[in-house]
C-alpha cells in the first residue's frame, strides 16, 4: 500500500504532466487553428500514441518509479491528446460535405495511432533491452 506522502507525489507528477501535455495541445491548435483539415488534432493524437507505445514498451522491460509513469502516461498523454476533438472534428469534416477528408481523418487517426503505438512499444522495448544491456556489460 502507498504511503499518503506517495500517493501525493503520484498526484502532481499527474497534474503537472496534464498541465504540460494540455499547454502543448493548445499551442499545436492555436498554430493549426486555420487550416481547413485538423492536422493539429491528427498530429496530437499520433504523437501522443507513439509515445505512450514507448513507454509502454520500456515499462514492460524495466521499472520505473510510479510517479514518472504516471505522470507521462495518465498526465501528459491524457492532456496532449484528445478523443473528444478527434470526434468533434470528424463531424464538422462530415457535415462540410468532404466524405474523403473524412475518411482519411479516421483512417489516419485509428490506424496511424495504432502503428505507432506498436511502433512506440518496439522503440521503448528495445532502448530498456540496450539499457539493461549497457548496465549488465559495464558491472564486469
């Protein structure tokens, strides 16, 4: 069981990590803000599977403190990306007529998610494995 003084920490890392990604999702959209095609959102979205792939993938292979994972993955990816936008955007795509930026917005949402977040897993598989590897080779 955590300790109060823990499950606080957990808390901030959380917070501060929702403050940054939900910052840097607010810059990306302000910048992309005039463009006919949500490219914000899609980028958002991607980038925030990628990395929440590679986490994943190094968690698997090597621990690290609770906190940290936390606040990457619940705080800072939970803020960055956005499905809710992602569902707003595909209907104002739809309702403007354009059935091929639709299709290509969910195709690319759903499926380039999906690969770079396997992507993501197999990046972050591989520097924990090179990681434990560098740690194993310099203790001899």
């Amino acid at each position: 069981m955590k300790s109060p003084d823990r499950h606080w920490i957990v808390i901030i890392f959380i917070f501060t990590g929702g403050a940054l990604g939900t910052l840097l999702r607010y810059t990306i959209n302000v910048q992309t803000s005039l463009l006919l095609f949500p490219w914000g959102t899609l980028l958002e979205n991607l980038a925030g599977s990628l990395l929440l792939g590679f986490l994943t993938g190094y968690i698997l292979k090597r621990t690290i403190q609770p906190h940290f994972k936390e606040g990457i993955g619940v705080g800072f990816c939970g803020g960055f990306t956005t499905m809710s936008t992602l569902a707003a955007d595909t209907v104002f795509l739809a309702e403007t007529g354009s059935v091929a930026s639709t299709m290509v917005y969910i195709f690319s949402s759903m499926f380039g998610g999906m690969f770079l977040a396997l992507a993501g897993m197999t990046l972050g598989s591989l520097a924990a494995e090179r990681g434990i590897k560098e740690k194993w080779e310099g203790q001899r």
